[in-house]
C-alpha cells in the first residue's frame, strides 16, 4: 500500500510539474511585420483577447533589447507588442535626429495599434504603453497626442520636457541603424534641431493625461536625463490627475534595473484590465 501511495503521489506531483513547465513554456514570440514595421509580438495562445502593451526601446537600440519586460508582460496575460523605432533595427529610413527620431515613431503607432483593431487576440482599448530612455520620450509623446489612449504608460529613464535636452550631444545624434551616428556641428542644422524640440515637446500639452495612469522610473544619478521633466511633470499633473508616481531610483545611472521592470509589471497589472 505504501509503495502504492509513494506512485501516486509521484505521478501528481511530477505530473503537475510538468504542467507548470508547460504553461511556462506557452510565452510564444513572433517577429511580423505590421503596416511595414518589423514588431516582435510575444504572448500566450490560450484563446483569450488580451490587453495590448507596446514596449518601446531606446535610442541606437532595437525591438529584442525589450525580450525580459516582453516575456514578464506576456506571462502575466498581456500581448505584447515591441517594435523597432523609426530608423532602427530592421528599417531602413535614413537618419534622423534624436527626437525627429521620437516624433516619427509616435506618429506611426495610430497604424501600428489600429491593425490589431480587428486581431482577435487583442483589445486595443484596453492599451498599455512603456519605453525606455527614447522609448519613454516616445511613450508620453505618444499618450499627448495619438489617436488610441492608453490607459496607463510607464516611460522610464526619460523626460517629457523634451526642451532639457537642448545643447547636449544627446540632442544633436543623428542616426540610422543603416548610416551611424553622427553629431551635428553646423550652425543651421543645430537651429532646426533646437527649433523642432521646442515645436514637439508634450509637455507644453501635459493636460492631455489627465486621465492616464503614469508611473515614471528615472536614475538618481543619470548622467544623460537629469530628473527636472518628470519632476516637473509630477508637479503640474498631479493637481489634476491622482495616479501620478514617480520612482527615483538611488544610486542609479542611465539604466534600466530588474526593480524598475518589475515595477512596470506590477504597474501594468493593476491598470490595465
């Protein structure tokens, strides 16, 4: 009998393991390309429609640098969505500066969302929004003016007081994954560069959040973006919007932590629903 109970209980234990190691093996990633943008999308196939997240990278970077928050997201019931930005990755647009960069990708995310509007793997009315570095900038340009409103996004080690970046390296880069970097010196092209900021910057339309969940993550000690846009930014929002959190991250520089990933997780969980 006690041989019998030990491969009873042998076979439900191991057999529930095995299930578990089954269900964690359902996360599936695709790359596809939608309305011409190479996106990786990750999910579980389990028939359900699923809240969409779009995780955006950050600058000189691309779509599979986003694989870890991707994989926690989609384990958790999102389907996730991660494109490379404008001139990065697989594209093959000429080069850009840092936040034409930023605008034109914000700029294609009402087609990139509006194509899962008929998916029925995804409700595109139930929308997260994260990013990191560029990503963010792109992420709370993105929640100001696009067409989709998210319910909540999670811009992390940015800024959505674009006008900060004015004057620095940061600002002049030029660049396509296809050409490199480069920094631009002349007089004129520095004019429009600084012109553009200053024209595209969101935070001037901060108001247009007001009903958005928003948690920002940024460094204590970032050595490209200081703390001044999102602490700005938490300032004047939170008068008219209570879900505003901001993390400041000690001893941190211009990275992205696993304590700030699993921050958007969580974040993400309980405000997109």
């Amino acid at each position: 009998m006690g041989i019998l109970v030990l491969m009873l209980f042998s076979a439900l234990f191991y057999g529930g393991y095995g299930h578990f190691m089954k269900e964690k093996a359902e996360v599936i990633r695709e790359t596809v390309h939608i309305k011409n943008i190479p996106v990786i999308e990750t999910f579980i196939d389990d028939g359900k429609k699923k809240p969409m997240i779009i995780v955006q990278h950050g600058f000189k970077n691309k779509k599979e640098s986003t694989i870890e928050l991707a994989n926690k997201l989609a384990e958790k019931g999102f389907f996730v969505v991660s494109p490379d930005a404008y001139a990065h990755g697989q594209r093959t647009e000429g080069a850009l500066s840092l936040v034409e960069i930023i605008v034109n990708t914000s700029r294609e995310y009402d087609k990139l969302i509006g194509a899962y509007a008929k998916d029925d793997r995804v409700d595109i009315k139930r929308l997260g929004i994260t990013g990191f570095s560029m990503g963010g900038c792109i992420t709370f340009h993105y929640a100001v003016y696009g067409k989709y409103h998210p319910e909540a996004i999670a811009p992390t080690i940015s800024t959505p007081y674009f006008e900060q970046l004015i004057g620095s390296n940061l600002s002049r880069s030029i660049y396509s994954s296809k050409q490199g970097l480069t920094i631009a010196q002349d007089e004129n092209t520095i004019n429009h560069i600084d012109q553009y900021i200053l024209d595209n910057s969101p935070y001037k339309d901060y108001r247009n959040l007001k009903d958005v969940a928003v948690l920002m993550q940024n460094g204590e000690m970032d050595q490209y973006v200081n703390s001044n846009g999102v602490n700005m930014l938490k300032d004047t929002l939170s008068k008219i919007n209570p879900r505003v959190t901001l993390v400041m991250i000690p001893e941190t520089r211009h990275q992205v932590k696993p304590e700030m990933i699993n921050n958007i997780v969580d974040f993400m969980c309980h405000n997109v629903n």
